[in-house]
C-alpha cells in the first residue's frame, strides 16, 4: 500500500488523542480567525467535497450493481463510507474553531460504470495531488496541528482509493472483475480502506487497533 510521510512531530497515539480533544484544541493549535483563515475556508471547501464524494460514489456503487459489476459495487460503498468519515472528522475540526459548514445539497450525475470509474479516478488525482498538497501547506503554514492531521489522513487514504479505482477499470477493461475483493474493511478513526487480507494490527494511519 502507498503512504505518504508528512513527518508530523508527534506520534499516532498523541495524534488520535489530540484530535478528539476538542476542548484544547484551540490553545494547541495557537489558531484565532486572523491567523487560520485559510484553512479555515479549506475545511469548509474539503467538507462540501467529501460530502459530494461520498454521496456520488454511494449513487455509483447502484448503479455498478444495476449493471453486475458485484466487487465494484462494494469498492464504491467502501470509498464512500470511508469519504464520510474523513468529513465527519473535518467537521469536528471546524467546530472546535468556532466554525460551520452551511447546509447544502450535492449534484450528482451517475453515468455507465466505466465512466463512474474514470470520474472516481479524475477526482482522487487532482485531490490527492493537487488540492489537498495546497491544503496541507496552508494547515502547515498557520500552524493548525488538528487540521494537519485530518489532510494527511485524507491524502493517505484517497491516494489507496485512486489505485483501488484503477485497478477495478483495468479489471472491467480485461475481464478480470473476479480477481477483485469483494469486501473492504475500513478504519472508523481516520477512514483508512484496506483489502480483508492486508488489514495491519494497527491503522498506519491512526494507529486504530485491528479489532476496531
């Protein structure tokens, strides 16, 4: 599986218990609204974002099973539930700032399969390589150490789901869907995804035990 390292100057089990401690977490972050509006503004956007991903790949994921595409129904319902998870963790974040995101509806447009996979594709590309880059420097720069953590989780996990997409388009372009996994374990802190047979005794992400 592909990580990618940010050298955060704490460990995983500071990093869980740091970020569901809300109360503190202003005065760790040393964040107010004149230093932290950036990513400020990035949480709102990457919230709305993750909400409309995981809502377009749980359409995708009927849309797959309309069409027999069995394993690939399950990959979609994986990556959705593990995209809401990365918005619920996000939302905290912004609460504890003071902040909320305003209600909205997200579009979603289903089209075949194939091209469900290549919109999947498309999207995690430019998140993982472009948008949530500048995000995490931001986060970096102003010094919030909660939203720091999130986009990295974020990143890490979305960069399995871009290889997960274009393994199962490759698999529907060569009839090969029946070497897929037809089941997915996702990690319920920080919405790592993994294949049952490569689920680690901790999340290398969060550090969330297996048995969780």
């Amino acid at each position: 599986m592909l990580f990618v390292d940010f050298h955060l100057n704490i460990n995983w089990q500071m990093k869980k218990a740091l970020f569901f401690a809300f109360a503190s977490l202003l005065i760790m972050s040393g964040c107010n609204h004149a230093r932290c509006i950036k990513t400020i503004d990035n949480l709102k956007t990457s919230i709305q974002g993750e909400s409309t991903t995981s809502a377009r790949y749980s359409a995708f994921a009927v849309r797959a099973k309309t069409e027999r595409h069995y394993s690939i129904a399950k990959l979609f319902l994986a990556a959705s539930k593990s995209e809401d998870i990365h918005a619920v963790n996000q939302r905290k974040v912004l609460k504890s700032l003071g902040e909320k995101v305003e209600i909205f509806k997200p579009e979603i447009v289903v089209k075949s399969t194939i091209e469900n996979l290549q919109v999947a594709i498309d999207g995690e590309t430019y998140v993982t390589k472009t948008l949530y880059l500048l995000f995490f420097r931001d986060t970096k720069t102003e010094n919030v150490e909660m939203a720091e953590t999130t986009f990295t989780w974020v990143i890490n996990s979305e960069m399995k789901h871009l290889i997960l997409f274009q393994n199962a388009l490759s698999a529907i372009e060569n009839s090969t869907e029946n070497t897929l996994p037809i089941n997915y374990i996702i990690c319920p802190v920080c919405g790592n995804i993994y294949e049952p047979t490569a689920v680690e005794a901790n999340c290398a992400l969060c550090g969330t035990s297996k048995r969780k």
